[in-house]
C-alpha cells in the first residue's frame, strides 16, 4: 500500500484506504475529502496516473474521466498497485 501521490506515469492501482476521511461535514479538509469522493475517488476503484511531474496537481484517470487533485490530497488516498 502507497499514497496515490507516489505513483508513476502509467501505473495503475486500487484505491483501498481514504485517510482522514469520517464522513463528510464542514471544514476544509474534510470537504477536500468529499469532494474527491464526488469525483469519483472512492475506495475499490481502479485509478490509472496520467501525470505526476512536477509541483503541480496530478492527472489521474477514473473510469472514463481525468481528474486532476492537489498533492495533499494525493497523499491521503492510499492505492494497491496493478501488476
């Protein structure tokens, strides 16, 4: 298991662990949190990494959409790598 955010171009991984992550209610990461569930990132799906270089946010697909989330983020979301 690793956060999401250490991750190569073209891996792809299952999402199994949201960390912080107690439901959705008011403050900034945890509204962070849910809105990265509402993108689609939730536990048991399969993301592939689309983008990883540099400083800024990360392009990750999610099913048939790409979705781009802030290094933080990426962090908190841990993955089980594909072989």
């Amino acid at each position: 298991m690793a956060p999401l955010g250490l991750l190569s171009i073209g891996e792809q991984a299952e999402i199994v662990e949201i960390r912080g992550q107690k439901g959705c209610a008011h403050g900034s990461s945890k509204n962070q949190l849910c809105h990265a569930e509402d993108m689609g990132l939730r536990v048991g799906k399969t993301i592939e990494m689309l983008n990883n270089e540099g400083r800024g946010p990360i392009l990750l697909k999610v099913d048939e959409s790409r979705i781009a989330i802030g290094r933080g983020m990426a962090m908190k979301i841990m993955v089980r790598r594909k072989k």
